[in-house]
C-alpha cells in the first residue's frame, strides 16, 4: 500500500492563475476562521478578500462576529466595505432548527458480540482478493490542491486510468489526462496517487502480523445499510503503509483510523486511514478513505472499491485526490470497452446518514 507526493508539481500548479471567488457567508465565515485557527498573515487574508466577492448580505452583527474571530486590520477595512456594498444583495438563510429531540443513543454489542463480529470481518478480509474475478474497470481520479492551506480547492487534473485485475494482481495504464490521451507511466504521473484499493489494504489491516489494536467506536448507516464502526490503531515496528516524497524520501509510519463492518452481512464497507508521520518528514498529513460497494459483473454480485478519497499536507500545501471506480467489466470478455470519463458519483453516494 503506496502513497506517492511531488511538491515540484504542486508548486507549479498552484502558480495558475484563479478566477474570481465567490462566498456564501457561511464560507466566508469558515475562510475567516480557519485563517485565524492557521495564523494566516493579514496581508494575505486580506490580498484573498480583496478579488472575492460576496453573494449574500453582510449585516454590522456579523461583522462583529468576524472582529471578534481576531481578525487583522487591513481584513476588517474590506468587510466594513462589504457591509455597505452588499445591502441590496439576498440576505444568509435563517439556519433550521430542529425541535425534536434526538433519539437515544443505541447501546453497543456486547464484549462477545464485539469479538465475533471482528472474528467474521477479519475472515472475510484475509480472503477477499480470493474471491474476486478478473475483471477492468475505469479508475477516475480528479486531483485538486489548495495552495493557501485554507481548503479552497483548485481542480489541477482528471486522470482517466484503465485498471485491471488479473491473477489477484492490479495493474493500471493511464489511458486520458483532462480528456486527451496519454501514454504514462501511472506511477511517472507526478503529484499525490495512490494504489492498494482491491485488497491490499483491507488484507494488510486485517493480518495477525500487523497486530492492529480495534475498539468499538459507534453504530452508523452507509447507503442505507446499518454498520458496526470500530476504531483501530497499527504500530509503525507492524506498519506496511508507505508515503514517499518527490520519489527520493520514504517513510513507513504508524497509522489509524476506522472500519466500517456491515451489520448484516459481516463484510468491509469503509476503511479510514490517517499516517502518524515523523515531525522530521516533509508531509505533515496524509490520510484515505476508501468506500467499498456492491458492483454487478457479469449478473454477479461482488463488493468492490467505489471511491477513495486521499489527502496530504507539506507545509500549507494541500493536496486532495477524489478516486472513483467505475464501469466494472469481467476481464477478456469485452475488448470494446470505452474509457470515457464518466461524471463524478452522487455526493450522497458515500455520504453517512443521520441515526435512525
């Protein structure tokens, strides 16, 4: 299980020019306050404000919210400017209460029930990758960074990958970069990619060697389905997973995260992943979620990959990775298939669902 990170890209990339941005009070409130949280300069808070423009009112008791964030001067100068440039725009929704009182908590499954539940996942886990036909799929990967350290994404690709599944080995060609063909090396691609969906992760976590620590965490409900939700934590003396810099530093450090256990069935759903990387190492962050799902090949059911999202930090540099997995085919049955890009999944499609 790999992850790959080239700061020289990234740094070339976010030397772009960027149109104009456009806020929403609630975002820039989120602007605001994570500037302050990330001491962010003045300076530079204010250069942002400065080419966004507000879509919605701003009103002198916000306005004092903001001052009270502990804001710098030359911020307050623009929004005392807003609050009279923006007195004809649509004033910010009123936020929804809810008056209904929440629901009781659902107590977890006992001690016993807890160990059988993990006992059936780590079976299915260890054998997983035995199970699965040789089939190609579309991996569709859209990368984004965010220069600013501030979460405003720039898209800086869409990656168009053929993967193929074969003898219980993966293997990706790049077959579009923004919709034209390419002919690259996927692991020569540059910037932050990642490999290990179909099995290698689940197995690594899963393994006796590893020696993974898990603890009940919480019930949830992922696409409809009930899941039991167990925090775990992996050493980094029992760590398989590797984050390499610019192809020249590697690290393999501890991680944690959570796995997702469907209540009904006992398979995988989710897996989280966060790296417990050395102060000493040029990635400060860098975590995956990896989203599993019920696919058809061939008028079969299997549990496959659906999406991944990965993400790292170098400094204020942020780099995200949206990974969708689509089009499953069975392997050598269709030699036709086409690698279009198809459209991004539903943002609900691995969205958890409130308690019912």
């Amino acid at each position: 299980m790999v992850m790959w990170f080239r700061l020289t890209l990234l740094l070339a990339l976010a030397a772009t020019a960027d149109g104009q941005s456009r806020l929403t009070l609630d975002q820039l409130r989120s602007f605001l306050k994570s500037s302050v949280d990330l001491h962010q300069p003045d300076k530079q808070v204010a250069e942002y404000l400065k080419k966004a423009k507000l879509t919605q009112r701003l009103t002198p008791r916000e306005f004092e919210e903001f001052v009270a964030m502990g804001v710098g001067a030359r911020s307050i100068e623009i929004l005392r400017e807003w609050i009279a440039s923006t007195k004809e725009l649509p004033a910010a929704p009123a936020p929804v209460s809810n008056s209904r009182p929440a629901p009781p908590p659902i107590p977890p499954p006992s001690l016993a029930d807890q160990r059988k539940i993990l006992a059936e996942a780590t079976e299915y886990a260890l054998g997983y990758s035995r199970k699965l036909p040789d089939f190609i799929c579309t991996q569709v990967t859209r990368r984004y960074i965010d220069p600013s350290g501030l979460e405003f994404w720039r898209n800086s690709d869409t990656i168009t990958t053929r993967l193929s599944f074969f003898e219980q080995k993966e293997d990706y060609k790049v077959i579009t970069i923004n919709g034209r063909m390419a002919d690259t090396d996927f692991r020569g691609l540059g910037g932050a990619t990642s490999s290990g969906e179909f099995g290698t992760m689940m197995r690594e976590l899963f393994e006796a060697k590893t020696q993974a620590r898990f603890e009940w965490q919480r019930w949830a409900t992922l696409r409809g389905r009930r899941m039991h939700v167990f925090s775990y934590y992996v050493a980094q003396p029992n760590s398989k997973w590797t984050v390499s810099y610019q192809n020249t530093d590697h690290v393999t450090p501890g991680y944690r995260g959570a796995v997702f256990v469907d209540r009904d069935s006992s398979v995988v759903m989710r897996i989280s992943l966060e790296a417990d990387l050395p102060p000493s190492f040029p990635i400060q962050n860098a975590s995956t979620m990896l989203d599993y799902d019920f696919i058809d090949i061939s008028g079969s059911q299997f549990m496959l990959p659906l999406r991944a999202e990965v993400r790292m930090r170098s400094g204020k540099e942020l780099v995200k990775n949206e990974v969708e997995f689509r089009l499953y085919r069975k392997f050598g049955t269709d030699t036709s298939i086409k690698f279009d890009t198809p459209d991004p999944l539903p943002e609900d499609a691995t969205k958890e669902q409130p308690p019912k």
